[in-house]
C-alpha cells in the first residue's frame, strides 16, 4: 500500500485553495496610499514601547517603563502575530 507524501513545510496546516476562495480574492487590487498607513504611537503604547516596559517590571537594569498602566510581574508573555507577509 503506498502511502501518500507528507506535506511540504510550506502547506502543512493550510487546506488547498478552493475555486471559491480563488473568487473572492481581488485579482487587481488597488494598492494603498503610503501616506494612509498608520503611524506608530511611539512612547504612548506601541510594540516599542513593551519589551522595555516589561523588561523594567522584571527588574532588568538600566529599563525604563514607557506603558505606565502594565503592572510589573515576575514572568511575561508576549504572543506576536506578524501579519505582514
């Protein structure tokens, strides 16, 4: 019995395009004004601005907490989703 090849890394987890996904996508779509791109609030919240602040909860010299709201803790956490490409 042969057995079927595994998935490439590139499509495990993905499930094959279907006719109706194809569909949906905007074959041409307009690309977006460079100038409407949010910019980041940089010193008011931003990725930036976490990793420091988290840093100086944990007591790591020579941080300084920019996120004044975030308690300091002994462990953290950050779960980072990159949707760009």
């Amino acid at each position: 019995m042969a057995h079927p090849s595994p998935p490439s890394a590139h499509d495990r987890g993905r499930s094959a395009p279907t006719p109706a996904d194809s569909a949906s996508w905007d074959a041409h779509p307009q690309p977006l004004a460079v100038d409407s791109a949010p910019r980041p609030e940089y010193g008011s919240g931003s990725l930036a601005d976490l990793l420091p602040t988290l840093a100086a909860g944990m007591g790591v010299p020579d941080t300084t907490a920019a996120i004044t709201e975030l308690t300091p803790a002994d462990r953290n956490c950050v779960f980072l989703i990159d949707g760009l490409g």
